[in-house]
C-alpha cells in the first residue's frame, strides 16, 4: 500500500510539473474559455488513447508475438501515464524479446523516479540486472553504476559501487570507442572517496587515516594503470592526465604497456573508422572486424567486438552461429555460453539450427532434464518457416534422450521416455507439420529409421524393428532400393538369415529404381549362404523380374523414339505451312488490283480498320516465331487506293513506312550470335527505333548495327537485332532487360537460334526457394515502387523490389522484395502478412515459386493438335467474336451451316459423309464479288 501511495504521489506530482502556467496578463474569462477548449480536446485524445490501448491489448491476445504492437502499446501507456499497465506491458515484452538499449533505459529511469524506499531500490537492482544481459551496452552500465553511487549510504553500498564498475569494466571496458567513459567515472567515483578522506587543514592524520589515504592513492593509481594498458580513443589524454596527477614519475613498465596499446590503437583504428562511415547494419565490416580480432587471439577482445555486432546485427541467426560455436569451442564457461544460446533463439526463434545448438550446449553443461525438455517445447513454438526444421529439431531432441538411456538395462524410466517420444515425434511430423505445410517433412521416415536402429541394435528388439521398417514401407518407399538395403542390412546385422531372405525377395518384386543391384544382393546371398532351392528361386525371380523391367525400358524408348519422330514431323508441316501462306499471300497481292471495284468510301474505312489491327504474337509450340501473315495488312476492301490527303503526320508516317517496302531484307548471321541480343516487347509506334536503341544501347558499349524487323507494309513490328563490336557490349546490354522503353518494358536476350534450340528459355529470376526474398500479392495496381519500399524498410536493409507487370508494363499487383538476409526476411513475413496497403489486404510470403507444370506430350498415335495449319483462323487472325461474315443469302442450300468458327464456314459432319477439308481462304476481293453477283 505504501508502495502505491508513493506511486500516486509521484504521478500527481508529474502532473502537476506538466500543467501550464498561466499568463498573468490575459484576462479570467478568455483564460477560463481556454482552459475549457483544452480540456475538451484533452478529453477526446484521452477516450482515442484508450480505445486505440485496448485495440492494441488485443491484438496481442491473438498475436504475442507482434514485436511492433508491443513497442506502440508500450509507447502509448508511458504517455498516458498507466504505470501499473506500462510495468507488465514492458515485463510481457521482456519475456518474449530482448529490449533493444532505448527502451531498457527508458524502463529504466521511469522505475528509478519512482524508487523512494530501500525495497523499491533493490526492484531497480533487480532490473539493472536483467538489462545488463541482453546485451553489452555501455550506456546501461555507466547508468548502472551511476545509480548504484546514490545507495553509498547504505549497508555495503561501497562494496555495491565498486562490485558494478568492476563488472561494467569487464564487460565493456574493453570498447575502443566507449569503454574510456566507464574508466573516466571508475576513478571520478575513487577521487571523491579520496578528497573525504583527506584530513582537515592543518591537523595531523592518524596512523588509521594514513592507511587508509594510501590504500586509496592506490586504487586510483592502479585504475590509471590498467587503463593505460587498454587500447582506447583519446588515451594520450588519459596518459597526459597520469603524469598531472601522479606526483611520482610513471613506471617503466606502465609506459611500455602504453605504448604497447597506441600500437595495438592504431591497428584498430581503420576497422573503427569503416564502422563509423558505414550505414547500418554494418556487417560487412564487423566481420571484418571479427576476422582482425581472431587473428590476434584475444577472447575478451573477441566477445566484445561479436557483441557489439550483434547489438546492431540481431536478427542475422548466421552471426549468432558463429558467436556461439565460437564460444563453446574456446571459452566453455557455462553461464556465458548458455546466456548467449539463450539470447540467440529469442532474437532469432524462426532458426532451427540455434534451438539445435542450444540445445546441445545445456546437454554439454549438464542443465537438468526438466529444463532441457521445456526448452525442446519452446523451440517446437516457434514458428520454423520449413517442414524439415521440425524434423530437425525432434531429431536432436531424440539424440538426447537417447543418449540418457543406461542400455546395460532390460527396462528403465529413461528407455520408455524414449519410445514415447518416438512415438509423438512420428504423430506430431503426420499430424501437425502436414497440416501446415502439406507435407510432412521426412519422406524418407528417418525418425523411424533411427527408432528401429535402435530397437534392433541396443535393445535387441527385432520384431519391433521390423514393425517399424514394415510401416515405413508402406509410406511409398518400397519402390527404392536403398530402403530395402537399409533394412536387409539391419537384418544381416541383428536379424536371421530367413527374414534375409525374404526382405530381398520383397525388394526384387518391388524395386523400381535399381532392381538389377537388388537382384545381385539376392543372387549374392543364396550363393553363400542358400540351398540349391534357394538358388533356383532367387535365379527364376530375379530373372522374371528383370526380363518385365527390359520390357518396360524397351517400351519406353520406343514411345520416346515416337514422340522425337511426331515433333518432327510437326515441325515440318509448321514450316511447309509458313511456306504455303507466304505464296499465297504474295499471289493474292499480285490480284488485288484487278479484281477490286468498291467505292472509295467503304474502302478507306476497311482499309483504317485493317490498319488498326495490332501486331501479335501466337502462343502455343512455335511461341517466339512471329507469323507474318499476322502483321500483313490490306489497303481496302476491293484493292483501289483512296484519294490523296495532305501530308498530315499520319500520312507522312505511312509515307516513312511505304519507303521501308524497298529496303532489302537482311539474312541473319547466326556466327554473330555472341555479340548480338534480341530486344522485343518494344513500341509498335516507335519512330526512328534504329536511332532511339541506339542512344540507348551505347552505353554498354560500340554497337556495329542495328536491324528493327518490319512487315511488308513497311509498319514496326516491336523487335529488332542490336549487334556489337565486342562480345562484352553483347553480355552487358542484357543488363538491360526490362528497362521501360515509351511506357513498355524492353526484353533483352541473349539471340539464340529457337530451331537449333528449342527448349531455350531466358528467364533472369530463381524459380527456386529464397529466404531472403518476400512474394508479396494482392497490391493495389497504384502501388509504386517507392511507397512499397517504404513499407518493407521498417523491417529490415530492402535490397531490391520488382513490381511484376505484364508485357505492356502495367502492374498485376504482385511484387518480389529481397532483404539483405534470411532473418529480416522472416521478421518482414510476420510482420506484414495481412498488412492493409491504400484499403487492400496483402498476403507475404518467403519467395518459393511452384514448380511450372509442362504440357503433356501427346501419345505416340494420337492426332497433333498442331496438326491443323494456323491459317484455319483467316487471314485476319483469330476473331474477337466467332461469328460468320458470310451472309445467309450466299449460303448454299443442301448444305447446313454448322457454328462458324473464326470466321470460317464449315459443314456439318451429320450431313456429309466426306471427310473434312479445309475451307477455302476467302480474301476481300472474293467477298466483294459474291455480293455484286447477288
């Protein structure tokens, strides 16, 4: 009660310090109205304040591990003022994370205005000493001793302050940078003892006082000893201050060790310097710093730099790793070695290999069973990103208990804890990971491979062994033959030559991977060990069996030999195809001029609106090949030009265009393939794309030529050929790619002979899994790049983001966003998962793009869908509507119409029992004649 009356009192005396003075000179009632005002407002940011505290309180209920939500919760109620509320905010937070150096210090201070009692100063110790182990921080500890010099006056509160700088010099007192401030407040504190201990002027100090004034020259004089012996910034101050104090000239000694340490300073200096320029998080050059100091051997020295790395490096599990093996290879003392495992999985929970080596480090200090084993049930809490860091972590955990097991023994406690945890891990990998991942992580069953290992060799349990290994069959191994040798080894080793035997014949039956290596095991058994039954039915099987899998083998090929011949083929009559269209297209624009008659007027608006037809590129099996029929285009409906405009842009376009008709095309050099790219996905509408790609394409280097490709009408067709000097300008333009050209993204590839090369694909991204890289979905289409950058940078250094778009650079609202390190990529999944961007919900995920299905292969036998020419779709391409051109007047009686396709008539198969032919190919002309008959 005295506790809090004490707390109430603090407060309303805060409050009190916070309220405004007010002015003399204003008059009452503005003064009064003001006050009013004020204290409406006050009161609606205070109901804000609160609604948006239990907004937050809620949140955590369903998330505790929000680390964001903690900082805002924490920030609100230290303004509000809720102390009581702000305490076990902050105890909740300490529990699940380290407190960064900021918010332990404002913890800090907050509890130390409140401590008035002797009780309430032994909370603050009590807090210190949680503060101190999170992390090396020299500003906690100068705080530290500091605050423990206001208890002096209290039972042992020399010894308290003397106890602290001690730890804060061990622990800090090494920092090039900081560690002189802690030294500088060591021996302020140890000269303040020395001026109350000098006697009054002009008396006569007592033997005791003389004692005791020595002692403390001492202790002063020792504190600028060691320190001069520490490589610190400014120490030549420190050494100028030695020399005014001392009345004594300095040691030999103590000068040798200072310059011993101005030597070590100066090697230091330029890793001090690359700290201090650098931007955070400073890895690089703390691991340089790291390697420096390892070389030289020093382990405080090496503690300290890896601590001050991780202060400003937390979230990086590599750093840690690497911390704690070094650790417990070379320091081996368990408190420290078990602090930092400990601190390690609390920045860094989502790493399975930290869990294992914690783990592994309590086993190495001999911590109890009950502490191990509620560490185990964290780590299973802590949300791996992977189904395989579960069965990683159970397989350690296995590894443990197996080794507690006294084997000599029939039965004990120990054994059985061992079978059940057997038997929970194999529940928890079926149930639980495959719930979550949609699989469970050890397909090969390795936790009950080991478990039957177990019960065959050190427990001499076969038949459990081989329940276990029968069950592990069952989950699709059978058909490997390494599974089937594991086992007939276990049975070599602690089973009989009959269960041998029939493991093997089982694995001849079943193996479809390596039946031939199976089958010399059996053949190899029986001839050492089989009668000559046994060597008869071991060969009549193992005959049997390999004369089917020859079979199979023999079918295969000749169904792949198929599938060779048909691709062929379909690629002959693709190309016999392209041929036929060109003639036939080069003859039907040889007739046109004879044979149209229609008005000027119909003429020039078919002929714009053939002319608005855009280029396009057919997917399917021939993807990349432009067909030309497809960028060809007819002037009119009846072949008769329209009557001469003025030399409008548009016309003067189409002059440009007309000129280009007579350019000689140019055959492709397939021996300059190195030095050249292919550019597409450019601008139908680009002016001069010989100039425009070239100003663009001459920074990577001398470009020998450019070659855009037109159609016949002379119009761009979107690609072009840009061809270097050197095969160096050809690798450094791909960089390129992707590079927005008048609102469309430029693709830039190596030129490769798709003929030649079918299977070619460029594709400059992992389609792999990346744990540094985020796929972000859901973004609104206005999302830039920039605004996205700003979201993902709270959480971690953003390395690169890629807003996907599609070919004509509009954005499909997905992004891919690269962190400098698997951790902060982690931390940016928990984080933003379920973010609302500009009212849209997005979804994040570690970038693991699934594997892309290919299409099935047709059955040899079966019709090529590609058999069917492209032309079936008209000379206009596929049509947007699918409906007939043909008037029903022109349709000929007796024969139906089935559904018009593309534009094209065809028969109906129920009225004709010929076999279908293609359609003829109707051009303008043929049309406009069967209407001036009729």
């Amino acid at each position: 009660m005295a506790a809090a009356g004490a707390e109430a009192a603090a407060v309303a005396a805060e409050e009190e310090k916070r309220l405004p003075e007010g002015d003399p000179e204003s008059g009452g009632d503005s003064e009064d109205e003001g006050d009013s005002d004020s204290s409406g407002d006050g009161e609606d940011e205070e109901k804000e304040n609160e609604a948006e505290i239990q907004r937050l309180e809620e949140q955590l209920s369903i998330n505790a591990f929000d680390y964001n939500c903690h900082l805002d919760l924490i920030k609100l109620l230290r303004q509000e003022g809720e102390l009581v509320k702000l305490r076990r905010a902050r105890q909740k937070m300490s529990e699940l994370f380290p407190l960064t150096e900021e918010i332990w210090l404002d913890w800090l201070k907050d509890e130390i205005k409140m401590a008035a009692e002797s009780s309430e100063r032994e909370k603050v110790y009590e807090l210190f000493e949680r503060a101190v182990k999170d992390y090396i921080c020299p500003e906690i500890w100068l705080e530290y001793a500091q605050y423990s010099i206001g208890g002096i006056g209290q039972e042992g509160g020399m010894e308290k302050v003397r106890s602290v700088f001690e730890r804060a010099l061990t622990a800090v007192g090494l920092h090039v940078t900081k560690g002189a401030a802690l030294w500088e407040a060591y021996r302020e504190f140890e000269n303040a003892i020395l001026e109350t201990a000098q006697p009054a002027p002009g008396s006569v100090p007592s033997p005791e006082q003389q004692q005791m004034l020595c002692s403390q020259l001492e202790r002063i004089h020792t504190l600028f000893r060691r320190q001069l012996g520490i490589p610190l910034l400014d120490m030549e101050a420190s050494y100028a201050e030695y020399e005014e104090w001392s009345e004594d000239p300095i040691p030999e000694t103590v000068i040798k060790s200072y310059k011993k340490a101005l030597q070590q300073l100066e090697k230091c200096k330029p890793y001090e310097e690359a700290l201090l320029g650098a931007e955070t998080p400073k890895l690089a050059e703390y691991q340089a710093y790291i390697d420096f100091e390892m070389k030289a051997g020093d382990p405080a020295r090496i503690q300290l730099i890896y601590e001050r790395a991780l202060a400003e490096n937390c979230l990086v599990p590599d750093l840690w790793a690497r911390y704690n093996q070094y650790l417990d290879r070379q320091l081996r003392v368990k408190e420290l070695v078990l602090s930092a495992h400990d601190r390690a999985v609390r920045n860094c929970p989502w790493t399975v290999g930290l869990w294992i080596r914690y783990l592994l480090a309590m086993e190495r200090h001999r911590v109890d069973h009950s502490t191990i084993s509620e560490m185990f049930e964290k780590a299973l809490n802590a949300g791996f990103i992977q189904a395989t860091d579960y069965v990683e972590i159970w397989q350690a955990y296995l590894d443990y208990l197996r080794r507690r097991v006294d084997f000599t023994q029939d039965s004990s406690k120990e054994l059985e804890e061992l079978r059940s945890a057997f038997a929970r891990a194999v529940e928890y990998l079926k149930q639980e990971v495959e719930e979550r991942f949609s699989e469970s992580g050890d397909p090969s069953c390795t936790i009950m491979q080991n478990w039957a290992r177990v019960e065959a060799r050190l427990c001499n349990n076969m038949q459990k062994a081989r329940e276990l290994w029968d069950n592990i069959m069952t989950k699709g191994n059978a058909k490997y033959a390494n599974m089937w040798l594991e086992y007939y080894n276990l049975e070599r080793a602690h089973g009989d030559t009959q269960h041998c035997r029939k493991a093997l014949h089982r694995a001849v039956q079943c193996t479809s991977d390596y039946p031939e290596h199976v089958c010399e095991v059996l053949l190899t058994l029986e001839r050492i060990e089989g009668t000559l039954e046994d060597w008869d039915a071991a060969v009549q099987k193992t005959e049997n069996r390999l004369a089917r899998v020859n079979e199979q083998r023999a079918k295969a090929a000749e169904k792949e030999a198929a599938l060779a011949k048909q691709e062929e083929e379909k690629a002959e009559q693709r190309k016999q195809a392209r041929a036929e269209k060109k003639a036939s297209k080069k003859a039907k624009k040889a007739r046109t001029g004879d044979k149209r008659k229609a008005d000027d007027a119909d003429e020039g608006e078919w002929g714009q609106e053939e002319a608005e037809q855009p280029s396009k590129r057919h997917k399917g099996e021939g993807d990349g090949v432009l067909l030309e029929e497809d960028m060809e285009v007819e002037t009119g409906l009846f072949g008769r030009s329209g009557p001469e405009k003025p030399d409008c842009p548009a016309n003067q376009k189409e002059k440009a265009s007309t000129s280009r008709k007579d350019i000689p095309k140019v055959l492709h050099d397939s021996s300059k393939d190195k030095v050249t790219v292919f550019v597409s996905n450019l601008s139908y509408n680009m002016s001069d794309p010989e100039v425009k790609l070239k100003e663009l394409f001459e920074s990577c280097g001398e470009v020998a030529g450019i070659r855009p490709v037109f159609s016949n009408k002379g119009t761009f067709r979107g690609y072009c050929y840009v061809e270097f000097q050197e095969e160096e300008s050809a690798l450094q333009a791909l960089g390129l790619d992707r590079k927005v050209v008048e609102g469309r993204p430029m693709f830039v590839s190596p030129c490769v002979d798709k003929n030649k090369n079918p299977d070619f694909k460029v594709f400059r991204y992992s389609t792999t899994l990346e744990k540094h890289k985020l796929f972000i979905s859901g973004l609104p289409f206005s999302c830039t790049k920039e605004e996205l950058e700003d979201v993902c940078k709270a959480h971690g250094n953003v390395k690169d983001i890629r807003l996907v778009t599609n070919r004509a650079g509009k954005p499909k609202g997905l992004a891919y966003v690269e962190y400098e390190n698997e951790a902060q990529a982690s931390q940016a999944v928990l984080k933003m998962d379920g973010l609302t961007v500009k009212e849209h919900v997005i979804k994040v995920a570690i970038s693991n793009p699934p594997l892309r299905k290919l299409p099935d292969r047709p059955e040899a036998g079966r019709a090529s869908p590609f058999a069917v020419p492209r032309q079936v779709y008209g000379a206009r391409g596929k049509g947007r509507t699918q409906l007939s051109m043909m008037p029903r007047a022109l349709q000929r009686q007796g024969h139906p119409v089935a559904k018009a396709e593309n534009g094209m008539v065809q028969n109906s198969p129920a009225t004709s029992s010929e076999p279908l032919e293609e359609p003829k190919k109707m051009s303008n002309a043929d049309f406009a004649k069967m209407l001036l008959k009729k």
